[in-house]
C-alpha cells in the first residue's frame, strides 16, 4: 500500500500544473474527440470520474459493487431542490484528467503564457474599455494619417493639372501660331502657283469688262494727213471744256491739222461723228489736244506713284472700235522712267492715240505708233509718254493726294501752210 502510495505521489503534477484549469486549454479542432468528452470537459466531471472519486473518498468498500445511481432522480432533484455538494476533484484525477487532454491533443498553456494572454486580452471591464479606446485611438491616428496621404495625393494630382493645363495652354497657342504660319505659306505658294491664270483671268476680264467702264471715254478719231490720206486713230476725254470735252490724242494723227487751211478733225462713236477741233499739241511727246461740244465722261488720271506702282502689273491699250464701242489690248508695263514707259500691249493703227489704262481704268500712258525716245526699234515692246507727260504743255496740272486736277492749256494757233 505504501509502495503504491508512492508511486502515485511521483506521479502527481508538479504546483504549476495544478493550477491550470480546463478553461486554460487550448482545444484544436480534433474530430476524433467524441462530443461527449468534450461536453464533460467543460463540465469538469465524467460518470467514469466521480466513479473513482468517491472510491479515493473511501465512502465505497473496496471489492463491492457500486450501488445505481438513479440518474433521472438525481437530475429531477437537481432541478427542483438544492444542488447537491460536489466535492472538489483531488490532485491525482486533475492529474490524470490533464494527461488524459494530452492524450486527445490538448495543449496546456503555461501560467507565464495565460498571463501574456490575459494581458492581451483582458477579463475586465476596465480592461475591456481600455483595449477598445486604445483601438479607437489607433483607428483615429490610422484615419488621420489616410487622409493626410491622400490630401497629399490630391494636392500632388491637382499641381499636376495645372502644369498640364497650362503647358496645354502654351502648347495650343504654339500649335495655332505653327497653322497660320503654315497656312500664310500655303496661300503664298497657292497664289505663286495661280499667278499664270490670274493673268490670263485678268486680261480676260479687263477684256471684257473694260470696254464697258472705259469705252464711253474713247472715241475713234478720223483725219486726213497732208497729203489728203484718210487716218484713224483713237482720242479719250479727260477734262471738261467750255461745256464741252478736251480730249487726248496723237500728234502724229493730227500732224496736217496744225498747218492751215486744216483738214477737219472727226470723232466717231457707235454711227455717231463729232466734230473737233485742234486746241494743243506737244510734237516732242507724240501728244495733243482736241476739243469738242460734246460731252463725254472723263478718265480718271493716275498719279505719278500709282503709275509707278504699275510696274510689272498688267495694263491694257483702248481704242474707239469694237462691238462693245472699244477695243482692249493686255500687256504688261514693263518699264517707267523720265522719258516715259514701255510696255507689250500688242497695238494696230486704230489704238493710236488711245489710253493705256490700269485693270481698274485708271490712264497711265498714251499709246503711240510714232513715240521712241530713244532712237532704238524695240521689237515687240512699244514705248509710251505716260501720264504725267500730259501736264507739261498740253494739260495743266495739280497733283493731290488721291488725285489730278487737269484744265486745258492756252491753245495754239495752226501755221499758214
């Protein structure tokens, strides 16, 4: 008996161990462990424990038979009356109890890891709430720094924007200066490669439309020369006379007039004949001056810096004959210096002593079979006095800002033949 007491005293759990209780293990999720076990287990109590308690109790004799237990009786005494005393189990059935969880996998925790766990997770109220503050604190001081990273985001995002926004803006601006400098340099190019149809769309329509502008102030003139020969030229207005029209022609055409008796001198217009006589005439200039009783619309004379800017542009020889009552000529003015222009508008015996105008009207010359400056046959290029020519003996002029303000000259007196 002392020999097993022994035995069973080496066996006993050491003063840690003792005070583990049930609630201080760790239950893995075992499916071997039948239910009920686990059910005793958070009971504390097995039938088969209370069994060998009351017979380390002594109260059962060794070697007899337990007496029944009647359950129901003891379960409806449980309910209805006072809860019987349930003596406390000894240290050898906790002992054998905790080897018996081992067994089933159970893991104890050591009193220096049930108190790490109860400082972690408290059992309090105090402890409670305090936990719970300490996790609101944490989740206010997590939120705080959220919102300062994604303020700073923002911030970051919105610095973006704007730089893109106005590098946008300078990028567009830029754009919009590189397609008008592109299409600056198209229409150039376009109007450089169109200018041999405008020219040909500009004789066409100073063909057509200037013998209607123009027409009414050129007339045909017809004269005989001093030998009795019959002469056709042409003669435009340019100042009102007396009542009447001065107009300009050539001396050349009206060479026998200046010697009296004088052959007469006769202007023509749509089956109509005037009448005129010699008022002025300048040999040198290849120029002279009729006049008549008639009145017809004058042309508007070019100023001298319009007649320079007429240089290399097109202009057009008029003469009093054509279906529309003139004829147009287009050339180009080549040429403008003291002794007067050159140009290459193509021009018959009946353009003679007619305008050379501007597309817009505007006279900057007068034709003429017979005017060469210089002595030198020029081929096809002809040679004119030009407007201002007109002003210095046969006209007097008064050059404006916009215009020239003509009257006739004093007359001259044809010689005695």
């Amino acid at each position: 008996m002392n020999s097993e007491t022994a035995s069973l005293e080496t066996l006993e759990p050491t003063a840690a161990e003792t005070e583990t209780t049930a609630l201080d293990l760790v239950v893995p999720n075992d499916p071997t462990t039948p239910e009920a076990d686990l059910e005793t287990a958070a009971d504390g109590h097995t039938p088969e424990e209370e069994e060998e308690e009351e017979e380390e109790d002594g109260s059962i004799p060794e070697g007899l038979p337990a007496p029944k237990v009647d359950r129901r009786r003891l379960i409806r005494r449980r309910a209805g009356g006072v809860a019987p005393f349930v003596k406390p189990p000894g240290r050898f059935a906790r002992w054998r109890r905790l080897s018996g969880w081992r067994r089933r996998g159970f893991v104890p925790l050591s009193p220096g890891r049930a108190k790490r766990r109860y400082q972690i997770l408290p059992r309090t109220v105090i402890g409670i709430s305090g936990m719970l503050m300490s996790a609101g604190i944490g989740a206010g001081f997590a939120g705080a720094a959220f919102y300062a990273y994604y303020d700073d985001r923002l911030a970051r995002n919105e610095e973006q924007v704007a730089g893109f926004v106005e590098s946008f803006d300078q990028q567009f601006a830029d754009a919009a200066g590189s397609l008008d400098q592109l299409r600056g340099e198209s229409i150039d190019q376009i109007r450089g490669e169109l200018l041999p149809l405008e020219d040909y769309v500009s004789d066409a329509n100073g063909v057509v439309t200037l013998p209607q502008t123009v027409g009414p102030s050129v007339w045909a003139l017809e004269v005989n020369d001093d030998r009795g020969r019959q002469l056709v030229g042409a003669a435009f207005a340019v100042v009102g006379h007396e009542g009447g029209t001065a107009l300009v022609t050539s001396y050349s055409l009206i060479r026998a007039a200046t010697v009296a008796p004088a052959p007469p001198i006769t202007l023509l217009k749509d089956g109509r004949r005037v009448a005129a006589t010699l008022w002025a005439w300048d040999a040198d200039r290849d120029l002279a001056l009729v006049v008549t009783s008639e009145v017809i619309p004058p042309l508007e004379i070019a100023t001298n810096a319009e007649v320079a800017a007429t240089v290399g542009q097109r202009v057009f020889a008029i003469s009093g004959i054509g279906g529309q009552g003139a004829t147009a000529s287009p050339g180009v003015l080549l040429d403008l210096s003291s002794e007067g222009i050159q140009h290459t508008a193509r021009q018959g015996p009946a353009f003679a002593g007619g305008p050379l105008v501007t597309g817009a009207g505007l006279l900057v010359g007068v034709t003429s079979t017979a005017y060469s400056p210089t002595g030198v046959d020029l081929g096809d290029v002809s040679a004119a006095p030009d407007a201002s020519k007109l002003c210095e003996q046969i006209l007097r002029c008064a050059e404006g800002s916009d215009e020239v303000v003509v009257e006739a000259a004093e007359p001259e007196v044809a010689e005695d033949g």
